[in-house]
C-alpha cells in the first residue's frame, strides 16, 4: 500500500504520514454519589497508609475543596460553582479512579508520598512529582483494565508481561514542547536499562488550553486534541523511528485529557472529561518487535 503523504509543520516538505491507531476516546461523567464515594475510598486510603503531611498538600487540599463542592450541591436546591470547582472535581475523579490500584500493593506508601509532593490539579500548570507519578500510575490502570500483567518498576517505570516475554514503558508527562528530544533520550535509556525495547508513553495534558469546552464546541474540543496529538507525532516522527531502526524502540503512546461542559440531569455535575489516547507504530519494524507490539495494540482494543 502507498504511503499517505503529508506536508511537515516543521520543515514544510511532504512526508510519509507515520502509522497510528487510537487507542481510545473514553468520556467520564461525573455523579454527586460517586464523588461522595470516591472521597471515602481515598480518605481510607491515606489514613491505612498514614501518609505524612497529607492535609498540607495539593491533594489534601483538593480532598477539602471537593468535600465543600459536594456538600454545597446535596445541600442547595440552585447551586453556583466556578468553573475551578468543576475542574477540580474531574481532578480528584481522576486521582480517585486511578489511586485504587495501590491498595495492597507493597510500595503504596511510597507512591502516595509522591502524590503529595507539588501540585496535583490539572489547572495548576506547573511540573511535579505529584503529575508525573499520577501519569505512570494510569499507565499502569490502563494496562491491567485491558488485562495485560503489568507492574511497577524502575526502571523503566512500568514492565509488561504477554507470551512470556516482557517489555518496558517508560512514562514522560511534558509539561512544555521544548527539550522533547531529551526527554525522549531519557526515556529510551530508561528501556534499555530494563534490558530490551519498549514503549515511550507521552501525556500531553499540559500542552492543552487550560479550562473547559462548551458544549456547543464540543467539536472544536476533539479538533484541539487531534491536532494536538498529530502535530506531536509529526514533529518528532523521524526521531522516533530511529530510535526504532535501532532496534530500542517499537511504539509511541500519546494521552491527552480534555474538560467539557454539557448539560446533565439532576444529580450530575454538567461536565466531562475525555481521554484520547494514540499510538504510534513505525513502519517496517523486525517481525518479532512488530507481533510483540500489535498484540499490545489487540488486547488494549479488545476493552474497547
């Protein structure tokens, strides 16, 4: 089949457009009862753990504020928030979603210790540890939601196991467009430190405008991101597939999350939040690294 060709917003030649597959487009909807749920589940969470300085962090502030929107909603029959409230809202709806993966787990002090160091909430546009360990852990969700034996690891940061043979993940939040290329050295050296090739996986949420879509843009929302996403790969394709060529790198994933308001019925916070994710497989790759990553790609569908 012949390559589709495309013009580069870099150099403005015509260029092979790189393989990709959407992974998913998955909406979240947010309940007054589930957020009254999922700040008991967190709260159990932190007090078994007994993770020091809790309140005095992004996250245990966002608990507090949280509390006081969903206290101010079940007790008021017309109630007015601000538009942060919404966002912190999905924030910790986030969080919540994804924090559950650690009970039980032997390291779950360790990693909700991270979760309070620097601001969480995804208005707050700034680097920190707290962002960067949130994005390997919903790596991690991601993976064991599509049934794919995964487990923390440094590093790289995640290790998957199917057919026997594990790979490596190597998880990079971008909180600017710039020094892209060292970040994905980084990640690479991470793969290989584990001991073979693997996957980069990128989160862009940072690159995103701050705040929330209306509705009646809600297709304008879903071009942002595309573009977005396919600027990204674009730009940084050539560097990908060297990697590639060299045999320490198989695939790219691109997440990126984007907030919404629509109208809901009663009960139902009137916004969403959206998680596209992408990924990228270079062309020509050696059979073995091409069957290990497409059936990466058939169990993440099959949870479709």
């Amino acid at each position: 089949m012949s390559p589709r060709w495309i013009k580069s917003s870099v150099s403005g030649l015509l260029i092979p457009a790189p393989p990709d597959e959407k992974l998913e487009q998955r909406k979240n909807i947010l309940s007054l009862d589930n957020l009254n749920e999922s700040l008991g589940a967190v709260r159990a969470l932190v007090s078994k753990y007994r993770i020091p300085n809790f309140a005095a962090s992004d996250l245990g502030q966002l608990v507090v504020d949280v509390e006081k929107v969903a206290n101010k909603i079940s007790s008021t029959v017309q109630c007015f928030l601000h538009i942060n409230d919404f966002m912190d809202c999905l924030s910790f709806a986030r969080i919540s979603n994804t924090v559950t993966i650690l009970d039980g787990h032997p390291q779950a002090a360790v990693f909700l210790k991270k979760l309070t160091d620097g601001p969480i909430r995804m208005r707050k546009r700034r680097a920190s540890c707290a962002k960067d360990t949130l994005w390997e852990l919903e790596m991690l969700k991601k993976l064991q939601d599509c049934n794919i034996p995964s487990r923390l690891q440094e590093p790289p940061d995640i290790v998957w196991t199917l057919n026997g043979q594990s790979s490596g993940i190597a998880c990079k939040k971008l909180y600017s467009t710039k020094h892209v290329q060292y970040v994905l050295s980084k990640g690479v050296s991470q793969i290989k430190q584990s001991g073979g090739y693997g996957i980069v996986a990128f989160n862009l949420d940072e690159l995103m405008p701050n705040g929330a879509f209306r509705a009646p843009r809600d297709r304008f929302r879903m071009l942002a991101v595309k573009q977005l996403t396919d600027q990204f790969i674009l730009r940084h394709a050539s560097r990908f597939s060297k990697y590639a060529r060299e045999g320490r790198l198989f695939g790219i994933v691109v997440s990126t999350t984007s907030i919404s308001f629509i109208n809901q019925p009663a009960g139902y916070l009137p916004s969403s939040m959206e998680n596209q994710w992408t990924i990228w497989i270079p062309a020509d790759l050696p059979n073995e690294q091409s069957e290990r990553i497409n059936l990466f790609r058939q169990y993440i569908e099959r949870k479709r």
